[in-house]
C-alpha cells in the first residue's frame, strides 16, 4: 500500500477498530471520519487502504464514501463553507446567502449535481457546499466556517466574515 | 434419528396450510400455490427486503386477558391483523400467523410499488434486451398501471458501462434489487459489485479499479430481474421470445450442470442454467455458458470424406463406411487402436465398446482432459462422461493409461490403424508425420484438426446440443442432453455412425433408436437396469454412490 500513515493515526484507528469485536466492518464510517479529518478529504488510495485494513472489498467502502454527502473525495479551499438549506434557512435566505458567498469568494456558481456538491475558488482559498440542518432552526440562515457556527447571518456581513479567514 | 421437524399452523388467504418451522413467509405462500411478485428475493440468495414488491398484509394469533389465542367461532385463533403491509420475503412463517397475498391493501402496495420502481426506469422496452423475459414488465402487466403521474425528468445514469469482459450493464435500467451484489459476495465470493451514491441517484457499479471477471458473472444477467444486466456475448442477437428451450447438460467439465439450450433457426444464441440442486443449484461458469460457440462454427466438417493422394475428398456416407470396413478388416486385431473421448455420450460409449470387441483389440483408452478446479461448481476433469467411460469400461480406473502403449505402437509400427472417437490425438504425443503414416486413420469429429487432416477416412458427427443421450457426472448422477439444433450438412449423429462401423466389419443387425441403444446398454449394466433414456427425467438419476473425490486423471 503506497499511502503512508502516521504512527498516532494508526494507533487511533487501531483503538476505533478494537471498539468493534463482532464485526471490525462497522469501524468502516469512524475510520473514514479520521481519515478525512487528518488530509481533510478521502483519496482512492485511503479507500483501498481502509478497506485492507478491515478486510473488506474496496466496493464496500467505496459505497460509504459515496453515500454520505459529508465525505469529500477532493480537497476543500483552505476554508469550508457550509450553508444550511434545511426549511428554516432557505426561507430565511440560506439559498441567497450561497450565492452571497460565492461572489465575495469569487466561487463560480456552476451546476453542481449530485455527489459533485462542493464548489471551490479557483485559488483555493474557498470551498462552499450545501449542507443539511445545523440545529439552530430559530436563528436562520445559519452556516459554518470551518468549524466556527454562525447563525442569523445577513448577506451584509459576508464580507467581514469572509476577512477573518484568510 | 432426528428430531421431528416441527411444523406452524398458518393460514393464507382463509385458508390453514401448515408449514415447516424457518420457511420464509414467501416460500409459504408459494407452497401454498399464492404467487407472490418479488424481484430482490431469490431463493438461493440472503433476503434484504429492498425492493418491497412482496408486501403482503399479516397477522398474529389475537390474545385474550390470560394470554392465550382466542378461539373464533371456527375454532382456529383469530387473527390480529397489522394495520400496515409487511414483505414477506425476510419473515418466517410462526405458528398462527395469518396472510393475505390478495386483499386491497395489498393490490393498492403492489401498484404503488411498481409506479415508484417505473418513475425513474426508462420506457424503451421495445429496444431492451431483457424485453420478453423482464420480470418489470411482468408485474406491470399483472399489478400496474398503464398510465404515470410522473412529470419530472427521470435521473440520468451511467448507460453500457462494461462491468467486466462478458457483462454490459445500463444502470437507468436497474431497480437496485441488489441480487447481482449478493450474488457475488455469496456464491462466487468475489465481492466486486456494489451501490454508490444514494435516494434515487444510486447505481450498480464494480470498484473503478476492478473488473466483474469472476468465472461465474454471467449468473448476475440470469438473476437481474430486469434488462440492466446483459451478457456481452448474447444483448441484441436475438428477441428472446424467438428462442426455442431445450433443457440439456453443460458438456464442459464433469460436473455437469444442468442448462437451457436457446435456439433459433439451428443456431445456438444462449446457454443458461437450468436449477438442480443436485447439481449445479442455480448457476453455471462462464465458460461452460459461452462454450457453445464452435457448435455455430463455419469451420464444421459437414461431408463424409476419403483419402485421394495426398489430400481428402468428399464423399458419400456409405462409400465412406464401406471404406472403412474394408481398411479395417486388412489388419489383425491387435494392428488397430480406437481412442474414445470422454465427451461421448453412454450410448456412445457402449456402441464404441461394441465396435472394439467387433475388431476384437485389446488397445483401446479414453484421452484425459483436466483443468484446474474452484470451489463453486467446475471439475478438475473437463471429461463430461469420464464416470460413464469407466463403467462402460472405454477406460480404466487411470483414463488415458493406455496411450503411451498407443503412441509407442504407432512409432514402431506395431500400430497400424486407428479409429479416432472425437479426438484429436496429437493431444497425447503423436505427430501430424506420425499420423500420416499410419495405413488407416478413421476419424469422426466435428471441427478439422491435425488428426481430421491426416484422416484415410472422415466421419462428420454431431456436437453436445446435437445429441440426444445420457452422461454420468462427476458425482454418479446419470443425465440426459437432448437434442436442441440439428447436425450441419450431411454430418450424423455420433452413435449411428458408430454402429454403421460396426455393421461394416460384423453385419450384425442395427439398431435403431437411441433408446434402444440405451435398453441394451441398461440391460447389460447392473447400475442402469430399471432405467430408460426417458427414466433419467430432467433432473437425472443419481446412478452410483456420490464419491468425495474425482478420479485421478493421468
């Protein structure tokens, strides 16, 4: 296997894998949360290599990966954007605050179909996607940056919030 | 002894049926003669319960204040029906257990179901290669609507993506039943296909580094209930409605497995397995299935030919008998070999033995054919009949011991004539030079090769779907091959020829009906004797004690 993991991570994903004594394929979706956590997005290589390691068919993981929108299997922009569109936010502008963003991070809007749902600047400092509800229905459009929450926020003050992450 | 098997009270449809304890509620209905549409459940495969075309409405045994069934009026229990349907194709059948396969609820989740598989699937029947035999249509029929209340557009999917060298498969067409990924995981164990994505955008797809090359994927085209999975090899040959059936064996190892012929017009289109449990359950090998090709081959020898010179020409069947009467009966019996082949049939076989004991040589032997084994259904030997050789005694317990001896004879000149069954016998040591020496070599086949060119004298005969007979699988169950196509030109079929052979050199009286040849054969072996060539049925007749291992090939 040509990926090389570091010795801390795959000591976590031994202690994951340990978790599981009946069937070692449920530490399937908690390895992969490492994985994209550590290179921030899960390349084929990291597939196989899960999929060796817990004694699968890379088809098996593979479905995973494809089945959560959560999993990426590009890089995000240095900084990801999520927009809540679950109905409280797209009534209070959750569809209107994507486009506001896109435009101040110079994100072109194209069709993004399915399984292809992250749009990034072409410098890469951005990425943005639509995700479902941030649980905090009351106080919408509500949207992540990074793993900073923001709620109510006003199409007005995207670019200052775009400024603090540079 | 063990312990009775314990049986539950179920009533389908008002009727009480009583069922053996873990028999899925689908089974159930099915022994009860109560057809349930299904497309994810298949019988030899693990139920997911995913497609949710089996609804059916059930209820358990209605309880009293003490806990125990209430007894209606009829004095059965009476049934708590659940309000909502439920599949029953991942259910076991309880005692008490009440179904309906045929009340409005069900008839009203049958046709929702069937509206919501057709909302993405796309409607061009008339140019699907599953059309006839697709089971989306089926149920359409019997279960749906004409109309649909879908205005949207329906998802695009990938279209002909080739899964692998013999399947093509359209994911528009897929209903995500999920058979062809059981299939794989848990008959052929090579756990390739899968589902990505998710909701309706999901499709069937192989891991982009792998192919579905399994010996066994053709067997996903013959369980996708609707035309997604095709075989490269038959997708827009033929409508299969134009296809005539006829139920044989596989001839391409000794295992056997039992299969549908599809033919139109004498030409082969498709090999398909036929279920026998006994044999082959439901499946076959892409190699067997696809080894049928020869038979359509262009290449066949169609024409009874003679030596002239240096080469062959055509002749007729009796000038070509005569011939090789007249070769024969110019050595002593030991000058003459005949090499028989484990592709024969018994009757074959028995008439071959017939014809040694005619030229009265000791020097007779089948060719051996092995391959490498899996663990699902192909044998190490590729004879189909070996079993049948040796009772018959063509062969010995080795097959193919004889042949050194053979070749030797044929270096030295000891040898001087050889009658060759179906075999090309440069397979075990022997020259085209070689064979070109020998004063007689009578040779019966169906496709030209060394030994056909070096023949005195040439018998066109017939390929496995060109025979009617019986063959005893590895196991010692004796089947039957009918006839599904009829022999090119002026080629024959293999036994007749064999017993004109015999009649050259002894003149005895024919015989003239593969039966007939088979109540011989019966009468003279014991394993046989209360069975007739329409005895051994479809499914055959398990013949001698099924032995653990195949014998040792040389």
């Amino acid at each position: 296997m040509k990926m090389e993991l570091p010795a801390e991570l795959q000591h976590r994903m031994d202690g994951v894998i340990a978790q599981y004594p009946v069937s070692r394929r449920s530490a399937t979706l908690p390895l992969l949360h490492l994985v994209q956590e550590h290179f921030g997005y899960i390349e084929d290589e990291a597939i196989n290599w899960i999929a060796a390691k817990l004694e699968l068919e890379p088809i098996n993981v593979l479905e995973l990966v494809t089945f959560y929108p959560m999993f990426r299997r590009e890089p995000a922009g240095k900084h990801h954007i999520r927009v809540c569109r679950t109905l409280s936010c797209a009534m209070a502008g959750g569809y209107e605050l994507l486009d506001t963003f896109c435009k101040h991070a110079r994100i072109s809007r194209q069709e993004n179909g399915h399984g292809a749902h992250l749009l990034k600047s072409q410098d890469g400092k951005y990425s943005i996607e639509f995700v479902e509800c941030l649980a905090s229905c009351g106080f919408g459009p509500v949207c992540m940056i990074n793993d900073d929450f923001y709620e109510a926020v006003s199409q007005e003050e995207v670019p200052q919030l775009l400024e603090k992450y540079q | 002894m063990s312990e009775p098997t314990q049986l539950f009270n179920v009533q389908i449809d008002g009727v009480w049926h009583q069922f053996k304890k873990g028999t899925r509620v689908i089974e159930a209905c099915a022994q009860a003669g109560k057809f349930v549409p299904h497309y994810c459940y298949h019988p030899k495969l693990s139920s997911p319960g995913n497609c949710r075309m089996c609804l059916i409405e059930m209820g358990m045994p209605k309880l009293g204040p003490d806990r125990k069934p209430e007894i209606g009026a009829d004095g059965k229990p009476v049934i708590n029906w659940i309000p909502r349907a439920q599949i029953s194709c991942a259910q076991d059948v309880a005692e008490g257990m009440g179904i309906r396969t045929d009340s409005p609820m069900v008839k009203e989740c049958r046709n929702g179901v069937m509206e919501f598989l057709l909302i993405n699937h796309p409607l061009d029947c008339p140019i699907c290669d599953q059309a006839g035999e697709c089971q989306l249509q089926e149920y359409s029929v019997e279960f749906g609507t004409a109309g649909s209340r879908f205005l949207e557009d329906k998802v695009k999917k990938p279209k002909r993506v080739e899964l692998g060298p013999r399947v093509t498969l359209d994911d528009e067409r897929c209903i995500l039943c999920s058979r062809c990924i059981r299939f794989m995981r848990e008959i052929a164990h090579d756990d390739v296909l899968g589902f990505v994505s998710r909701g309706s955008h999901t499709y069937l797809t192989a891991h982009p580094n792998r192919l579905l090359d399994s010996n066994y994927s053709l067997n996903t085209v013959d369980i996708c209930p609707v035309g997604a999975l095709t075989s490269t090899d038959f997708r827009f040959k033929m409508r299969v409605w134009f296809l005539k059936e006829t139920k044989s064996i596989c001839t391409s190892c000794a295992t056997g497995c039992n299969t549908i012929i599809g033919t139109r017009q004498n030409q082969i289109f498709r090999q398909t397995p036929r279920e026998n449990d006994a044999v082959n359950s439901a499946w076959m090998c892409d190699y067997g299935r696809l080894n049928f090709h020869s038979v359509n081959s262009t290449d066949r020898l169609k024409t009874p030919r003679v030596r002239e010179g240096q080469g062959l020409v055509d002749t007729t069947w009796n000038k070509a008998l005569v011939k090789s009467g007249e070769e024969l009966k110019q050595f002593s019996k030991d000058e003459i070999a005949v090499i028989a082949s484990g592709k024969m049939t018994n009757e074959e076989l028995w008439l071959a033995k017939d014809l040694v004991a005619s030229i009265g040589t000791s020097r007779h032997d089948i060719i051996p054919r092995t391959g490498e084994a899996d663990d699902i259904l192909m044998s190490t030997d590729r004879n189909p009949n070996i079993l049948g050789a040796q009772l018959i005694g063509l062969t010995g317990e080795k097959p193919g011991l004889g042949l050194e001896d053979i070749a030797e004879g044929v270096r030295s000149g000891a040898i001087k004539a050889i009658v060759a069954l179906g075999e090309d016998l440069t397979q075990f040591g022997l020259t085209a030079d070689e064979l070109r020496k020998l004063a007689s070599l009578i040779v019966m086949d169906i496709l030209p090769n060394d030994t056909t060119r070096s023949a005195t004298v040439l018998l066109p005969s017939s390929a496995f779907s060109e025979k009617r007979g019986s063959m005893i699988n590895i196991k010692g169950r004796l089947q039957r091959l009918n006839r599904a196509t009829q022999p090119p030109g002026l080629a024959r079929d293999d036994w007749e020829i064999i017993r004109d052979l015999i009649q050259q050199l002894t003149g005895s009286d024919g015989i003239y009906l593969i039966e007939d040849v088979f109540k011989q054969m019966a009468e003279s072996i014991s394993e046989m004797n209360a069975l007739s060539l329409s005895r051994i049925g479809d499914k055959g007749v398990q013949l001698v004690e099924e032995t653990e291992e195949a014998p040792a090939a040389v």
